[in-house]
C-alpha cells in the first residue's frame, strides 16, 4: 500500500480523494444470464429453498453455520422470516431463472459505508446450486454491484478457519487470504477462528475481465463442462498485470 510522509516526517496512507462513503444496497434484484438475486421472501422463497436444502445426503452444510439443518419447513420458515427482517445481515435469495426456483442465499453484511467495507456472509448454497454456473455468476453479480454501483472499496469474506470448503471457495472467487483472527467468535458452543479474505477495488477490473470470460457461452462444451477455469482465468489476469 503506498505512503507518504507528513509534515512530521511520519508515514501516512495515501489520500482517497473525493471520498464521501459507499451506498446501502437497494432493494433492486441483480439479474445476469443465469441467475437472479432478490431479497428474501418468506412466502415467495421458503418452500423452495427448503426443498432444495432437504436433497443433500445429511447435515454437513450446515456444520460451519450457526443455524440450521432445519427439521420441517415450520422451523425453516421460521429461520426465513428472522433473516427477511433483518437489515444487517441485509440476506438474498438466488434464483435460478431456467427454472424459476430459489436455490441457495447469501448475505451482505457488516455494511460499513463510511469506510466503503462490506462482507458477503451467510452463504449458503443447496445441491442444486453447488458447483453450478449459478453459483459463479451469484458472487460475480454481488461483486459487480458492490464495487461499481455501490462504490465500496472493500469486499470481504469470512469463515471458520477449519471450514477447507470455504476457503477455497473464496480463493477461487478471486479473494486474497489476509490472516487468522484468533478465537473470534463462540457458536454452537465451541470455538471459531476465523480466515480473513479481501478484494479491494483496485483489483476489481481484472477480476471482472476474469468472470465475464469464464461466465461466457463459449467457455463450456456440449456437455456443459468448463473449458477454462476462473481460477487460470483470474491468475492469468494478475500476472499480466
């Protein structure tokens, strides 16, 4: 990060000029080729993630959660209305638009505008979402919406540090691992460190570049299999850079 000397010959970072703070997320839905993103909505979402969340073999999802797995759809519609009304945790649903159907969420959390820092949180994806186009595109819509409509500087990811799915995960989506927070949190009765992930704006464009490419029709074959990996994608950009 570049500094600069004061009057007292002291090292300071560099001015932001023009700063005036980022903007709260609206209440518009994201829309991309295969996915939509909308603020939850209990009566609209709840049955189908449900659904959605009950294929999965067993509760292993849920393990690095601090809700869940849920027992019957009562318990769930519960958990959904907690997290509509919430503004911070401010949670998503992911919309499949081939088939209409809710399929995961995820949240934009601790929004600081001031200091243009926000975090996706809360991420929790169902079987018919994992390892999807879907799933890409979702976090590339969040990250476009973060940085060019909001005007953020600052996007962070955050898990347990014992949660490998996670962290790689966040890797893959072009975040930079920043360090482990200690003993951050207690849920579900035991301890959390917690893994730090960045990406800041000025690292944005490239990243762009990388999920438009990777995100395009011509990237994938007959069988709907990836002809190149965004993680290649995303290496290739930042070393050209």
């Amino acid at each position: 990060m570049e500094s600069r000397l004061n009057a007292f010959e002291q090292p300071v970072g560099a001015p932001v000029p023009g700063w005036n703070g980022a903007q709260a997320p609206g209440p518009a839905p994201l829309a991309g080729r295969y996915c939509r993103i909308e603020r939850v909505d209990v009566e609209r979402h709840a049955e189908d993630l449900y659904e959605a969340y009950r294929l999965a073999a067993d509760g292993r999802d849920w393990t690095y959660l601090a809700v869940g797995p849920f027992d019957s759809l009562a318990a769930y519609q519960e958990h959904l209305t907690r997290a509509a009304a919430s503004a911070d945790p401010l949670h998503h649903t992911v919309i499949d638009t081939a088939t209409g159907k809710a399929v995961g969420t995820l949240a934009l959390m601790r929004i600081d505008r001031p200091n243009g820092v926000i975090e996706v949180g809360h991420v929790t994806y169902s079987p018919r979402l994992k390892r999807t186009r879907i799933a890409t595109e979702a976090m590339f819509l969040l990250m476009r919406e973060v940085f060019e409509t909001l005007g953020y500087r600052r996007f962070e990811w955050k898990c347990d540090s014992l949660n490998e799915p996670s962290r790689s995960a966040a890797l893959r989506y072009g975040f930079s691992f920043e360090g482990i927070f200690r003993q951050a949190l207690v849920y579900r009765g035991r301890n959390r460190d917690t893994a730090w992930f960045s990406i800041i704006d000025g690292e944005w464009p490239a990243l762009r570049e990388s999920y438009t490419r990777w995100l395009d029709a011509g990237n994938f074959d007959a069988q709907g299999q990836q002809v190149e990996r965004l993680a290649d994608l995303i290496a290739k950009t930042r070393t050209a850079a």
